[in-house]
C-alpha cells in the first residue's frame, strides 16, 4: 500500500471499476429498493445543495445494494424552461441578438443545441461525487417519449374536466416576460414610498379624503374606493361621490370587509387589473377591470401611455403635485413586495387567458397518503407544512410564456378565431403583429413567434395537428408540470418496463424548500395517474449554509463550489462533511474547514489499513471485541440508516473508528490484547459500513487488502448486520 493516501490517484479509477462491473444496474434478485434523482437543470454546473442529495441518496442505494435488495437510483435532468431560456438570451444579447429576432421554431432549436453543449458536465460531476445512480435508464423532461407522457396526462385532465382556460391575475415578470404561478413568487421587503393621495368631492369643491397607495400610476383606469364597513371613522362616506385626481371622471365608494382600517387613512382605491385582493373583490361587486400596464412593462392609455412604470409613476406624482392634489409622501416605507426568482425584478399582476388546473379535486388523495401513512415525511414539522399547502391550494397556472419546454398542446382555428392576436416574421424578415385574419395564413404558421389568444378563444385540445388551418398555443407547460410527473414517466418510460418492479419508488429525498412547489405536485399528479402515492418516504435535507450560517450566494462571495472540494480533498470528504450530524429538514453550516477535516478522516482509513494489513501476533480473540465488532457496531448502524438518521449513523462510525478502533483497539493488538485476525475483521466491518458513505478511500483498501480477484468489489459486497 503507498505511504499516503492521494484520492486523486484512486478516485477515477474506482469509479470507472463500479461502472464496469454493472454493480449500478439493479439486480434480478431481491426486494425493489428505488429513487428517482431529482433531476438537475440539464445546463448548469452542480452547487452544493446538489452535492447534499446526491450524497444522501447514493449513501441509501449502496446501503440497500449491500443488504441485498435489488436497487434503481434512476438519473435524469431537467430542461428548466424559465432558467434556461433567461441564461440564453443573456448569450443572445451579448451578440447584439434577442430572441425577438427568430421565430419560434428556431429559438427552440437554438436552446436545444446550446443545453446539449453543456448536458454532459452535470452527469460527469455528479460521478465525480460518486454516484452510483444507473446511467442507462437516464432521462431528460425533453425526452420524446417522457414528452408524449406528459402530454397524455394534459389530456385525460382536459378530458376530466380539470383543465379551464380563464383570464385570471399572473404574476407576471416584465423581464422574463413570463408569468409564475403563485408558489414560484419570492416576497421581498422594499422601500417604496407610500403617496398620501387627495380626493375631492362632487359636490362640495374644497372638500377631500386622502388616500395612501403604493402605486399611483394606474389611477386614471381606477373607478372605486372601499372602506370597511365597521370602520365607524369612515362610515360617512358610504354612497359618497368623489373625482378620480387624474381624469376627473366620477368615483365611487364601496364597502368590504376586506378593507384594513389600520391601512393609511382606512380608505383604499382599488385597480382590479393589478391587484389581486381587488381583483376578486371586483369580481364579487362586478365592477369594471381595466389593464393600466401591459406585458411589455409600459403603461397602457391614459396620460403616459407607452411609458416605463417607474418613469410613469414619477410622472404621475409630478402631474399630482402640480393639481394639489399630493398631501404628503412617506419616503421611508417598507413594502413587502413579490419579485421574479429568477430575476428579482418586481412582479406585475396582470391579467392574462392563461390555462389552469384544478388542484382541489386532487387534494383528497395526497391527503388521504399522509393519513394512511403510505406516505411518511421525514423532517420536523414538514407534513404539517403540506398539509397546509394541501388545504390552501389554488388553482395552478399551468402556461408559461416561453418557448423552451413542452409546448402545450392546444390548437386554434383560423375560422373560429379571426382575430386572434399574433406576432411572427415575416418572409421577408421583419417582425409583424396584429390580427390572424389580417395575414396570410401560411406566412403567420412558418414564422410564428406567439399567440395571445383571449380567454374566450375557442381552441380544440389534441396532441396531433388537427386538419385543416390551425395555429398551435405558443405558450409551454410550467416546468413543474413535467417533473411533477417525474417519478411515473420515468419509470413508464424505462426500457426494462421497471414501473411494476418499482413504483411506488421507496424514496424521494429533496430539499425541504421545494416541499410545495414540487414533492406536492408529484404527489397530485401521481396519485391521479396511478391511483397510487408516488414514494414511500419523503426524505427532507436542509439547505448548506456557509460555516457562518448564511445562505450562499454569489453577492456575499462564500459560494462553495462542490467540484472544487472534490479535486482538493476529495469526493469522500465532501461527502462525509455533507451529511456528518446531519438532520432531515434542518440547515447544516460547512466551510473549507469541514472538508479538511473530513480528508483526515479518509487518511486515518488509510494509515490504520495500512498497519492492520501487515500486523501479525498469534495471540487468542478477545470476546468482547468481537462482541462489539461483529454484532453491536453493525446492529447499531443497520438501525439507524434503515431509519433513515443518516447524520447519526456517519457520526457514530467517525468516533467508533476514529476513537475505538485506532485509539483503543489497534493499542491494545499492540499489546497483545487483541489477535491480528480478529483486527482485520474489524477493519473488514468498518470499512463495509463506512462504504456508502465514503466509497472511494473504502474499495481502495477493500482491494488492497480483502478482494480475493480483480472483479470482487466492496460496492457488491454483502452487508454486515
Ligand atoms: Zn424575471
């Protein structure tokens, strides 16, 4: 054995052996153990949040692998529309382009092309961590046969009347030019100014009421004001009349009790296009909605049509000012405000047709698995979190303004749909938009860029083109709509038919932050296709915190790059330092310290091998080693892993090995206390159980010491219970 042990000596050919020997593949033999990975974005690096799943979840398959079960880690990525498209039109725009130049097909093909330059570097680094997840039944959302899945699923919703397209308010990000749906809205606190805004009456001139708002650069379409009806301050003003400050046009007074007397003055004006609470309360009275901002970002009529918001609202406070009408200004305002996640831009409600699911006729069955226990959440206080989001769940705006991701499969007809509005290039180039009816039909299909149609548009849902003249919905599912789905298709799609064998699949470990937006989802989708929940066990990691506890992120400047930690200490430190006194659903801290630390740990594996396998004595057993090595110690950690308590099963192993093995056990074979056979058993249980958790430095010593040929590999070997 060499003097030291260097990883990066070992590592790649290690991984290449596992590979090699098939050991990924599940066996014939055995109970059905599986996972599914979730799937990264097929076009980005690894973080370490990544590194924490892939850890976890290799650490249960070569456990299950090693008891003997037949087990399927099932790979795949993720085509992360919204993600995605906005990193490459950052490219296009470096290029002087923008995505506004190309009509949609060839936008598409474009992304294609780039996402497949990068697919292969996430697969390669998650082998550098040393995943033994089985490459052949890889998937990617895009795949043609996943796609076909999820489009059936879009259809039997439809069919089941689940599906309803409607103009409803979207969060809607002016630079992504998307929509998100509910869960997807980050909520941010900002400062923005709070304007104390003057009314005045009809009938008596120098009389007014003030209200405060945030936003004042819709008021020329606003047509109400509402106080509450129990607000005895304000009561007065019930049935009262008074001018919009802006055009002049007469107003209206309605009450609610929506209204929070503790707001501003206890009067609030209400912009239905842009605000969801006025939007519903418009619906309730009936009352006009008109779109002040548009998609684009820029007012819509009134005095600064065509203007920026932030300019139009300067503008506005101006044109207030110069009418008297500004009684005051809080400049120090904190607003909590709803931002792009991607983009941190704020968000806009606007109304948008957009297509929706009903999620309340799906909530029974998700429910019904948490009660029933077929499935269990591993976290604390996580199921009570979904449980929450069960019974407050709203409807799920399913479309999404891109176009990287699947497109949905809704068909307009020219003949029923005249004047449908369009955008495409034209054959000589230029970008056109109007109505359908105003082009010539085959020009519009070939350069098409989109379709908004509006909520009353009559559409046909079919996966085929129907006969005849037919413009195809240019917006895609909500990328969640696909991984949603991922534990069924995956399977349903795998070329060994492994559905029967392993679905429902054992486990789906996953960040606790994307308990609603994703193990929900799959939960809803999964029962409906299937009847059945689609995991036993849901397994919550936390969030990797920097060893100050802070979140990582690029503006702070402590990001750890995981594939960093690999080339300097090695896949087993990163791994070990991961999960070490990990808990489900709490944040774990970490710093270049942890890792340095846990490359010790993989070194003392080394050097105390490196003594067992050359020391010899002809002394008698010692029964309590053998009591401790062969049945307490893998008795111990067979519980907890099978437990799932990871964290604990990695700390006990660290101070067994660390503090009894090579402290006490190794010194007392020294004096003669302990026979050199029975070391080298224990050595052997050691590094059986500290196999799934450091792999490498393990079947390096397993194939310095124990293998009895080239093909016997720890990876394989059978566990110690
Ligand atoms: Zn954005």
């Amino acid at each position: 054995m060499e003097p030291q042990y260097d990883h990066k000596k070992y590592e790649d050919e290690i991984y290449n052996l596992w590979e090699k020997s098939g050991s990924f593949k599940p066996s014939l033999k055995g109970k059905p153990f599986s996972i599914i990975m979730p799937p990264p974005n097929a076009n980005d690096p690894l973080h370490i949040g990544h590194a924490m799943f892939i850890t976890i979840e290799d650490i249960l398959i070569r456990f299950h692998r090693m008891l003997g079960d037949s087990t399927l880690w099932l790979p795949g990525t993720d085509h992360a529309g919204i993600e995605t498209q906005f990193v490459f039109e950052k490219k296009l725009s470096k290029k002087n382009e923008s995505r506004f130049n190309f009509d949609r097909d060839t936008l598409y093909k474009m992304i294609w092309d780039y996402v497949q330059e990068n697919s292969g570097v996430a697969i390669d680094q998650m082998k550098k961590i040393g995943a033994s997840a089985d490459w052949e039944s890889f998937k990617f959302t895009l795949d043609k046969n996943i796609v076909s899945k999820v489009l059936e699923t879009f259809i039997k919703l439809n069919h089941d009347g689940l599906i309803y397209r409607g103009e409803k308010l979207v969060n809607y990000c002016t630079k992504c030019g998307t929509g998100y749906s509910e869960l997807e809205v980050i909520h941010e606190e900002k400062n923005s100014p709070l304007y104390y805004v003057k009314y005045y009456f009809t009938d008596e001139k120098e009389k007014y009421i003030t209200v405060a708002t945030t936003r004042p650069e819709p008021i020329y379409v606003d047509t109400h004001l509402a106080i509450n009806p129990k607000n005895k301050k304000t009561k007065y003003l019930k049935g009262k009349r008074i001018l919009n400050p802006l055009t002049g046009s007469v107003m209206e007074i309605i009450e609610d009790s929506f209204v929070d007397p503790s707001f501003g003055t206890g009067i609030v004006k209400l912009t239905p296009a842009h605000d969801q609470t006025d939007f519903e309360v418009a619906q309730k009275y009936n009352l006009p909605i008109v779109k002040a901002i548009g998609t684009n970002g820029k007012m819509i009529g009134g005095p600064f049509n065509e203007m920026k918001i932030s300019l139009a609202r300067e503008e506005t406070i101006k044109m207030l000012t110069e009418k008297g009408c500004i009684e005051k200004i809080d400049k120090n305002y904190i607003n909590k405000v709803s931002t792009c996640y991607r983009c941190h831009n704020t968000l806009e409600p606007i109304p948008l047709a957009q297509f929706f699911i009903k999620t309340k006729p799906l909530v029974n069955g998700a429910l019904k698995a948490l009660d029933s226990k077929e499935t269990l959440i591993f976290g604390a206080g996580q199921e009570k979190i979904l449980r929450h989001w069960l019974n407050n769940i709203r409807d799920w705006n399913i479309s999404r303004q891109i176009v990287w991701g699947i497109r949905i499969p809704v068909w307009y007809s020219l003949k029923d749909n005249k004047n449908l509005e369009v955008s495409f290039i034209d054959k000589e180039g230029n970008k056109k938009s109007g109505k359908l009816s105003d082009f010539n039909f085959v020009e519009v299909e070939k350069g098409l860029q989109s379709i908004k149609a509006s909520s009353d548009a009559k559409f046909v849902v079919s996966i085929n083109k129907p006969d005849g003249e037919y413009l195809q919905e240019t917006d895609t599912f909500d990328t969640w709509f696909s991984s949603g789905q991922w534990p069924v298709v995956t399977l349903q799609t795998n070329k060994r038919k492994d559905f029967d064998k392993f679905y429902p699949t054992s486990v789906m470990e996953t960040g606790y932050d994307i308990l609603p937006i994703w193990v929900m989802r799959m939960m809803l989708l999964g029962i409906y296709t299937t009847g059945k929940s689609p995991f036993k066990i849901v397994y919550l990691h936390g969030l990797v915190r920097d060893e100050k506890g802070r979140k990582m992120s690029k503006s702070i400047g402590n990001v750890i790059n995981p594939l960093e930690m690999v080339e300097k200490y090695g896949a087993d430190a990163l791994r070990f330092a991961l999960v070490v006194s990990s808990t489900p659903a709490q944040d774990k801290s970490v710093g270049e310290n942890s890792f340095r630390a846990m490359r010790n740990f993989s070194n003392k594996i080394w050097n105390a091998a490196r003594f067992v396998k050359d020391f010899e004595n002809s002394v008698e057993d010692d029964q309590l080693f053998n009591l401790w090595c062969q049945k307490e110690l893998p008795n111990q950690i067979t519980k907890l892993l099978t437990n799932y308590k990871i964290g604990l099963a990695a700390e006990s192993l660290y101070n067994d090995f660390w503090h009894r093995f090579c402290d006490i056990e190794i010194e007392r074979a020294k004096k003669g206390e302990v026979s050199s056979k029975q070391l080298k058993e224990g050595l052997l249980t050691f590094i059986k159980l500290l196999h799934p958790f450091v792999p490498f430095v393990t079947e390096s010593v397993y194939k310095e010491i124990f293998a009895k040929d080239k093909d016997d590999l720890l990876i394989n070997s059978s566990w110690i219970k």
